[in-house]
C-alpha cells in the first residue's frame, strides 16, 4: 500500500528492464518470466508503478524472442491502461534500455525511471523517493554495504580491505530527467560506448550529477541459481506469511466414574470396570480439545454451543463438538496447527491405546497424525484421579489464523 501523503510535480514513465537471457538462475527459461510467491516476478515487478499514482505509463524492454513468455506473465494485467506494448531489447543492457527510451519518445514524460524485472520487491515509497530525487537530475538508490568487501590482488590474494562506511549498492529504480537520459545514452553510442551496466553510471560518465538516495534491504535482485531453486519453499513461506496471527487455547475437562465396561477416549472404546458419567459420551479428551479450540479462536465454550440442557446432546458421540470447532477455524480462514492433550488418571491405562486415539483425533480434525499429541499421567494417588473417582483431561490447540487489518487495534 502507497503512503497517503500527497504529491505535486511531474509525473514519471517507468521503464523495466527484461530482455536478459538470465543463464546465471540455471535451467527453467529466463529468471524475469519464473514464478515468485505464485506470479511471474516481472508481473510483480510491474505492479508498484502500474499501483503507483505519480507514474503514468509503464514499458517493457524484452528479449527479441521472449515475446510469448511476456505475453503469459502478463496476462493478468493485460490491458491495463498504464501498460505499454513491450519493445525489443538489444545485445547489452545500454541497447535496450536505449531502445525503451526510444519508444517514449512521443509520451516525452518529464522523468523516466530505469527498474530491473528481477526485482520484484520494491516498494511505493521507494518509487516516491526516486521520483522526488530525480527532479533535480539523476538519482540511484543505494543500500549501505554490511559485509566487509576487500580488493583482490593480481594473484588472486585478498588486498586492501574497503571502508564500508563509504560504500553503497547501488539498486533500482533510477531516476533521471527523460530528455536527459536520452541525451547521455546518445552520446556513449555516438562515441563507442556500451558497456556500462548501469543508467547511473552512464549518466555520470556523460557529466550528469547523481544522487544518492535511500534504497531498502528488501529490494534484492533475484540472479543465481540458488535463489530459485526451491519454488515450493517460496511458496510455503507464502502461505505461512497469510496465516500469520497463531493462536493458542487451552481446554480442561473431568467426568466422574459410573457403571460401565468401557470408557470413551478420544473417539475410542477403551476397555475398563467402569464408564464415565456425563451428557453426552463424556469423552473428556475431545471435550478439552473442543474447549481448547474455541478457546484459541475466543468463541465461548464447549457448554455454550452444546449445552447440557438440550436433549439434542444427550448420549451424542463428542465427535460432534470437535468437528463443530474445526468448522469455526476453516470458517475463520484458518489452519490447525496443532492438537495436544494429556489424560490424568490412575487407570485405565492409556499407553496401548495412544495411536489409535490420536489416528481418530487426526481424522475428525482433518490433520495429519503427525499434529496431534497424546500423553498420559497420574496424580500419583492424590486428589479425585487419585482415588480412582474418574478421569480429567487438559489440552491445548494452536491455530493459524490469518491477519486482520484490526490486528493491533
């Protein structure tokens, strides 16, 4: 989201670099045409000038033969009335941004700014910060430098080490006066000169003042093999990001032994001299765990949704109040995380019984099995488990949530 502080001034035509055959990222097509977090990473590049309100059009340079894999990354902006046909570049960066310069010709905008298709990740206010600087001539956003960066010697030995505090990395967008731009571009042809890898550079070489202006860490350009190599991961922290509001809740639970052969325990029969008492099947794990859910999403309790003085719930199988629970986190938008309950009693025993108990939690909630903890422990004789007067549960739930925008409010 663009800051809501409001401009006055000319407005900018951006011109987004593509056309490279990106053989450094590996196999998989050219880098600018990959996906990133589920969309091509120059439709990403793209989206903060066609969002932005101080750009007015938006260009392309592409690779002479990429034309099919532009026309698939874009298809969801197709048509977009700030977006410009793409050109072909040429054999050098210089070339085709010097072709891209010559395709706005006729819009002639006041500022032109010069952004790298593999990176995505810039942001409005940086887009509002080179568009200010470039006002007064060329501007290149800058990154302080954080490693220690030294020379390298003839011998290929470490050399003089340099003092970072006086280097930058230099990144996109770059900001100049378009005429200007032009101008400095026709000059290094006209004079043999092609091999700068940089609008700044180039713009300085031709007499230009440049500037330096604050750039930001998060606007890394994408290039090596190892950046893309793992698209699910990617794609992963993606979803982990949208989900990022975990909750915990707790849940606790006690029925009282009765007659009976069996006790019921997370939805299953375990033999027993006695049964519990209560309700509905009296399964005290999954009644912790339905407290335990609701608790996490801060609806109520399990006595709330399915009080005992309805009739409807006598004798019902306790499956029902989880799953009714699971329902409330999906209808949240949200995940189970994990599922953690632990049985306090003298007997029966719950170690034979551990697997099939958390296999049956794991269905109702619809999680691997690998989510969901069972233990057991006693009161070694004290109090009512102690005495063999019935069984008690506590558990706990985390949930994935996603944000809201009231998230801090």
């Amino acid at each position: 989201m663009r800051p809501t502080t409001q401009h006055d001034g000319p407005k900018a035509a951006a011109l987004i670099c593509a056309a490279g055959s990106g053989l450094r990222a590996g196999a998989g097509g050219p880098k600018q045409y990959r996906e990133v977090a589920g969309e091509a990473m120059a439709a990403t590049a793209a989206r903060v000038f066609l969002d932005h309100p101080r750009v007015a059009a938006v260009r392309f340079v592409i690779g002479r033969d990429q034309r099919l894999d532009y026309d698939a990354a874009m298809a969801g902006l197709a048509g977009h009335p700030k977006l410009m046909p793409p050109v072909a570049g040429g054999a050098t960066r210089q070339a085709s941004v010097r072709a891209g310069l010559a395709a706005f010709a006729d819009q002639a905008p006041e500022i032109v700014l010069v952004h790298d298709a593999a990176r995505p990740f810039a942001s409005a206010a940086l887009v509002d910060r080179a568009i200010d600087a470039a006002r007064h001539g060329g501007a290149v956003p800058g990154v302080p430098a954080t490693d220690t960066i030294c020379l390298v010697g003839a011998d290929g030995a470490r050399g003089e080490t340099l003092d970072r505090g006086l280097l930058r990395a230099v990144q996109t967008p770059q900001g100049f006066p378009f005429a200007d731009l032009v101008a400095a571009h026709a000059r290094a042809e006209a004079e043999g000169r092609d091999d700068f890898t940089d609008d700044g550079a180039l713009f300085a070489w031709a007499g230009g003042r440049v500037a330096l202006f604050e750039g930001e860490t998060r606007n890394v350009k994408l290039t090596t093999s190892d950046q893309f190599h793992d698209e699910a991961l990617r794609r992963a922290g993606s979803a982990f990001l949208a989900l990022g509001d975990v909750r915990m809740g707790t849940g606790f639970d006690v029925h009282a032994f009765g007659p009976g052969e069996y006790v019921t325990l997370g939805g299953v029969r375990v033999p027993h001299g006695f049964g519990l008492t209560g309700h509905s099947d009296a399964d005290v794990v999954l009644h912790a765990l339905t407290d335990a859910i609701l608790g996490a999403l801060g609806d109520g309790d399990i006595g709330a949704h399915f009080p005992p003085s309805d009739a409807r719930w006598k004798g019902q199988d306790s499956a029902l109040f989880l799953q009714d629970a699971i329902a409330r986190v999906r209808g949240a938008g949200g995940v189970i995380a994990h599922l953690d309950v632990t049985v306090i009693g003298e007997a029966p025993k719950i170690g034979p019984h551990r697997e099939a108990m958390r296999t049956r939690i794991a269905a109702i909630a619809g999680v691997p099995v690998g989510r969901v903890g069972v233990k057991a422990t006693t009161t070694e004789r004290l109090g009512f488990a102690g005495r063999r007067e019935g069984l008690a549960a506590m558990a706990s739930a985390t949930l994935r949530l996603p944000f809201r925008e009231d998230f801090w409010t």
